[in-house]
C-alpha cells in the first residue's frame, strides 16, 4: 500500500527527573520508575516491557532526541506532538527536553504541541491514593494571553507542523476550557498579528458523541481516541471474574481493533488515532486497563483500517495520531521493546511507502 497520509506520534516528555516528581515520589523518579516496577497479573501478561535499540534513556541527552527522531522519519512518521504542560499563572512541567529541541534547532524534525491541560492527580500515575497533585487553572485573559507568548517562539519555527498553513496545535480536554471560544478568538488574533495565518486548533476526545460539541466550540478538528469504547465490550463473566481475582480490565487486542476507528474519521476534519498497544497497569496495578495479545501483524489490521478512512480527503487533512511514541508506563508505545524490536514501526513504513529522506 501506498499512502500519503500524516502520522503525527504523540510524544510524553517525562523521562528527566524533576523536583515535583522528587516530592511527590522519590529522588530521582521518572517514568521509567513505574515501567520498572510492572508486575504480570495472570498467565501470558506481557509484563514487564524492557526498551531495546533506544534503553532507558534520559530526555536530557541531545543524542537520545535525535536517535529518536532518526527512527521515526526513517518509518514514515511525519513529526512529533510533544505533550505540553501549562497549568496557569506561568507553571509549566517537563519542558526541558522541547525547549532544547527548540533551543538547539536539533532535531531538525517537524514537531507541535498538544496542551495537556488536565489536573494530576495521584492514582492515575502511580500512587494508591487519588490526591491531588496539581491542580489545572484558568485564571483568564491575562493568562491566555501569556500562554499564547510562551508557545509563540514554536509557532514560529520552521518544523512546526502545519495544517492548512497554520500551525497545528491540539487540547487534551476541550471540554475543560472555561470559555473555548474566547480562548481560540483571543489566540487566532495574536498569531495574525505575529505574523502567523492563524492557528489550526485540534480538540482531543475519548467521546466520539462529543464531535460536533467540539466543533461548535470553534475547534477546527477533532482527534477521536475510541480506548473506552473497546473497553465498553467486556462481558459480564469477565467483570465477575476480574473483581473476584483483582485481575485488569483486560479486552483482546484482537477484538479491540474493530472498535479503534470509525467511519466518523472519513469527515474531512475528524482525525483518527492508531493505537499499537496499551496497558496501564505499570500506573495502576489491577485496577488497570489493557488490551492484551497486540502483535505487529494485528496492528497491521489496524493500520490498514484506519488508513482507508482517511484515503479520500486532502493530502493536508489526512491526519492521523499515534498514540502513542513513548508512554512506557501505559504501555502504550511504538518504540523498540526486547520482544518485538522495530516490528510495529516497520508496519507503518510497509504501509506508508514512504523512504527516509
């Protein structure tokens, strides 16, 4: 197969340590912290998942940035959508490894940005208890304002992906933005009078039914991640069964590849999302979540799926999100593990026909 499409890999910047994560956790704490500590929960868990060519890297060395970027361009990835962390008043985390890349100009690999824009809070990275560890504010204008300042620098760099001619950038929870509309108004004005077309807004949602909600919004796209709705199809003996032996929310890939895409993904600005593997148990222990058995050929399925979806649009809008480069502790990631090496990256590029450049 030949296509053209766009895959954009989502990419988690968290692999350096941080002091919060020093608080909240232990001296020298990140995410390969949890991935270490995975347990199986029953027979044939694919636990624990050891990272092969790349190892357990540190996103503070330049040469892991670009060894990262050398391997996702020679398989047909077009950029990386780096995870962008702005939690009000100017407090940001974990952006030390994009403001190198930035800084640096290396890699010289096309990149964005997706504001994680969402509240941390304890059970769902790691720990037993559900705290809060930091909160998500939207104080109003001054802030927005101030927001649109710090990312301004990577709407204008020369990697930055675009879409339509404008700068894409993508919000983990549309639905938690106090005024979207003011919010996409107060920015579009800002980046024409930098300079800038205006900017290609992306709302990401686990809840297909909320598309066109999005859309109203003033959203220019919608990237749909249908994960809870392959978990929807677990039987009733199934749930018995696992509330019985303390065992995950376990649904077979096989059977999961069936819900991943839809034919919603065909309208022109509706982005569909591959997903190679996922299994958050590494964060969450039994109460966890995973699709078992993925293998390179099933996500071969997959792919093939989701790229006939996105076959009758514009070469601009056949966007696709991976999802995801890098989250380790999800088990969710498309990077070179001891068990099956570059086999799902060599299924894109098979798929693409692309060759490196």
């Amino acid at each position: 197969m030949n296509s053209t499409a766009r895959i954009l890999a989502l990419y988690l910047p968290q692999y350096h340590p941080i002091p919060e994560n020093e608080i909240w956790w232990r001296k020298g704490f990140t995410e390969w912290t949890n991935v270490g500590k995975a347990r199986r929960y029953f027979r044939g868990h694919y636990q624990p998942r050891v990272p092969a060519d790349l190892g357990y890297y540190d996103l503070r060395v330049p040469e892991t940035r670009q060894a990262q970027a050398d391997m996702a361009r020679d398989h047909s990835i077009e950029g990386f959508c780096y995870w962008h962390y702005w939690f009000g008043n100017g407090k940001r985390l974990l952006e030390l490894p994009f403001n190198e890349v930035l800084k640096s100009g290396k890699p010289d690999f096309p990149f964005c940005l997706a504001w994680a824009n969402e509240s941390w809070k304890g059970f769902e990275y790691g720990a037993s208890g559900r705290n809060l560890l930091i909160e998500q504010k939207y104080p109003g204008k001054q802030d927005i304002d101030a927001h649109f300042e710090e990312v301004l620098p990577a709407l204008l760099d020369k990697r930055y992906i675009t879409v339509d001619g404008k700068p894409l950038f993508m919000l983990f929870r549309p639905e938690n933005l106090p005024d979207a509309p003011q919010f996409i108004e107060r920015w579009q004005n800002l980046a024409i009078i930098n300079g800038l077309k205006g900017i290609h807004f992306v709302g990401h949602t686990y809840c297909p039914w909320q598309k066109q909600l999005i859309l109203d919004k003033g959203f220019d796209a919608v990237n749909i991640v249908r994960l809870l709705d392959c978990f929807k199809t677990e039987s009733f003996q199934s749930k018995i069964y696992r509330k019985l032996f303390s065992r995950p929310n376990m649904v077979s890939y096989k059977k999961a590849i069936n819900f991943l895409v839809d034919q919603d993904e065909s309208e022109e600005y509706c982005y569909p999302t591959l997903i190679p593997n996922f299994d958050h148990t590494p964060r969450t222990g039994s109460k966890g979540f995973l699709l078992h058995h993925s293998t390179p050929s099933l996500f071969e399925v997959h792919v093939k799926e989701v790229l006939k979806v996105v076959e009758n649009k514009k070469e601009e809008h056949k966007i696709i999100f991976l999802k995801s480069w890098n989250e380790w502790a999800e088990g969710n990631y498309i990077e070179p593990d001891l068990k099956f090496g570059l086999e799902y990256l060599q299924v894109i590029k098979r798929n693409l026909g692309k060759k490196a450049e």
